[in-house]
C-alpha cells in the first residue's frame, strides 16, 4: 500500500475532459484498486472550488461540473491534512526551493505520508527537478 498526494490539477482531469485525463482515471483507479490512499492539504478544497469557478467562466463546464470537482474529495477518501500541521514545513519548502508557499503545502503533506505528489503541474515538476525533493513530486503521463 503506497500513499499519493494528489492536487487540484488531478482532480480537475477527472470531471474536465482535456489532455491527461485518461492517464489520470488510470491512476485512481489503480492506485485505489491497490488499496492506496490518497491525500492532500485542505488547501485542496478550496483550490478545487477555484478551478471550478474558472473553468465555469471560460465556458469549459458549468456549475454541475464545479461541483462533482469539489466533490471528489470525499468521493475518492482523500486525507485532508490541516493548514496549521503543515503551515512551518511549507514555509521552509517555499524559501529553501523558491515554491510557493501552496505548492509547498503538497510536498509537505508528501514529506509527511512518506509519499509522492502527483500532478499535472509541469512548470512544479521542473522548479523542484534537481532538489532534494524530486523524488516526492511526479508529472502524471499525458
């Protein structure tokens, strides 16, 4: 059993039909066939009500959508770990390596499950590439 982290950008493959999104229904369905856990900053929820909203505004989805997205928070059993247990580790990922303090708040919940954030943020991917925490952050394929 491996524990994951997954991000917005996961979530939003699963509702909104783009580039990666069969790669990630692949994922979740084998990592949870696999008895694997999911986890995530609570950050998560928030950032997932963002992007439904966005993607609502651009005419990507409508609200039905932004809402299944919030959703699958509890759909999927991810673990929310709260702002105040990784709020000092996340600062010191976003001066030590230059990440944003959100982006942080991942790797940290990664550092914390012994575990591997996946996203399909590439720009993430290729700041920490070369850093002590390469290994706990993968691009999902596609």
């Amino acid at each position: 059993m491996s524990a994951w982290v997954v991000d917005a950008s996961i979530l939003a493959k699963l509702v909104y039909p783009e580039r990666g999104s069969e790669a990630v229904d692949e994922f979740v369905e084998r990592h949870r066939a696999d008895g694997d856990t999911l986890h995530a900053p609570e950050l998560l929820c928030l950032e997932s009500a963002s992007v439904g909203m966005k993607k609502t505004g651009a005419g990507e989805g409508d609200a039905e959508a932004a809402r299944i997205l919030l959703g699958l928070v509890e759909q999927l059993g991810i673990r929310l770990w709260s702002d105040e247990r990784l709020a000092a580790a996340a600062l010191e990922y976003a001066l030590g390596l230059g990440l944003s303090v959100y982006d942080s708040a991942y790797v940290s919940v990664a550092e914390h499950v012994d575990g591997v954030l996946v996203t399909a943020d590439a720009a993430l991917v290729a700041r920490v590439a070369g850093t002590k925490i390469e290994d706990r952050v993968r691009l999902v394929p596609g």
